[in-house]
C-alpha cells in the first residue's frame, strides 16, 4: 500500500489510504503470498482493532496488514540512508532464504 501519486500528482501516503477504508471512502485488495504469524497484543490494542476491523468492514486480518504496512512506511520515513540500506540487505536475505526454502 505505500505512498502512491494519482494521475493529477497528488501523493497518498499509506496512512491517509488505511484512514480513507475506515471511513468507507476507499476500498482495498491484497494480492500476493502471505505468511502466518501469531502474535499477542495488548488488549485494548485487540478492542481498538476490532472496532476498526468492524467499522471499516475489512476483516481483523486484513486491518492488521494494513496498519503494519502504515507503521512501517511511517518509521522508514525518519530513518537515515545506512539504515534503510542494512534492513534492505536483510531484507534480500531473508527472501532469498525463503524462495530456497520453498524450492
């Protein structure tokens, strides 16, 4: 979902897209392979995404993946260039592991 720029120029970040789905004013699909991972989150983190979960009509799993995406791009955005360059590396490395796994 990152930012994206329309075809008049305006950017979109993934944050304004995540709010624009709560309210209804945009819809969103993900197609791609996922991954399962179990996590434990406080519980009024669990009651704040159930009520996003609901209003905006995605399904809890869907919520998760797309406010994951936010924090994501909005911590790589404060970080400096090494940084971003290192995670991209293990990144690389940790999709290469994955690809001969499935081999």
């Amino acid at each position: 979902m990152m930012a994206f720029t329309t075809d008049d120029g305006e950017v979109i970040k993934a944050a304004d897209q995540a709010a624009a789905i709560v309210e209804g004013r945009a819809k969103t699909e993900y197609v791609g392979t996922t991954k399962l991972i179990t996590i434990r989150i406080p519980m009024h983190l669990a009651i704040k995404l159930q009520a996003m979960a609901q209003k905006s009509g995605k399904s809890r799993n869907a919520t998760i993946a797309t406010l994951l995406e936010v924090g994501l791009e909005e911590v790589r955005e404060r970080l400096d260039d090494k940084t971003i360059e290192e995670l991209r590396e293990i990144e690389n490395e940790l999709h290469a592991d994955t690809l001969s796994a499935e081999a």
